[in-house]
C-alpha cells in the first residue's frame, strides 16, 4: 500500500448563519452553521457545519488519534442555554477556525480518512491526488487514470464521499445520469 501524501489544505472562515426549522409545525428548531472556504491550490470548495458536526470529528479523532489530538485546542464547551447568542456564536466561529488550522498543519491528521470526509474534498481534488499517487507506480510505468477513479472509488471510507459527490453532480446535471456500480 502507498503511503498517501499528505497535500497542503488552507482553510479561513466565512462566517455563520443562523437557520430556524420548523419540524411537524409545531416545534421550530434553531441552529448555527459555520460556512469555511477550503483550498488544496488547485481547487477551492466551501463546506458548512454545525456544532454537532464538529463534535462528531473532534470525538473520532481522539479516539483514533489520541496522542496527536493532545496538541490540539479542545472545541468550545456545548451550552444548554445561550447557544443562540450573538457573542457565543461569534466565539465559536473563531474557535472552530483555528481547531481547523490546527488539524490542517498536522499531515497525518490531514490524510484521515475522518478529516477527509469531513472536509468534504470535492472529487475533482480527491481524483487529482489519487492521479498524483497513481502516475508513479513503484515500477516507474505511468498508470490508466481511469485507475484513480476506481481506487477513489474502493477507498475504504470513501463510499459515503462518493455518494455525496454522485447527489452534487447529479443535482449539477439532471438526476440518473451518473451511477456508482
């Protein structure tokens, strides 16, 4: 197995909405999501989280990689009361930001398969850099590209990626067009 590179992700915050949902119209739930544009160099996607999303990364990731998550930042506590408040909300943007930064700098953090869904990298990106690992086979020989896609596609972990990428192209161009075998 090839050990996977890690490539540099630069990440910086946009900023946060607030988002009221109604559920059975009865009760009306709100939420915080915190919008982070990504870039690898090459690509430039944006990706929107909640709380509960980081949480969900913070609590895999200390238990797969417990020593090197001692050198980053704990999330902001969970509040019970008072989540909603502009000054709370604002705080844990900025939290959020830097704990991404944190995970960002450390490269085998950033080839996780959890950080990778997470970052929901774009299959653009995810092709490119399988393609980067691929061309080179220990023999020298340069490889079928369409060889990427299939790795891309047998990733252990990737399957809930691809089906995300498979709903973004679909919603792209038109439903049934692409299928995942």
């Amino acid at each position: 197995m090839v050990a996977r590179k890690a490539r540099k992700i630069h990440c910086f915050s946009k900023g946060h909405e607030n988002v009221q949902q109604s559920c059975c119209s009865i009760f009306n739930v709100e939420y915080t999501t915190y919008q982070f544009c990504l870039s690898d160099g090459s690509h430039k996607w944006t990706i929107q989280k909640r709380y509960s999303d980081f949480d969900v990364l913070d609590r895999e990731l200390q238990t797969a990689y417990p020593k090197r998550m001692l050198k980053v930042d704990r999330l902001p506590a969970k509040a019970t009361f008072g989540s909603m408040s502009p000054s709370r909300i604002i705080s844990r943007e900025k939290s959020f930001d830097a704990y991404l930064k944190q995970l960002l700098k450390d490269a085998e953090l950033v080839v996780s398969p959890e950080l990778r869904e997470f970052l929901e990298i774009p299959l653009e990106a995810a092709i490119s850099d399988d393609e980067g690992e691929a061309a080179n086979n220990s023999d020298g020989s340069k490889s079928d590209p369409s060889d990427s896609l299939s790795a891309a596609l047998t990733t252990p972990g990737s399957s809930g990626r691809m089906l995300s990428w498979q709903a973004e192209a679909e919603a792209k161009w038109g439903e049934g067009r692409l299928s995942v075998q």
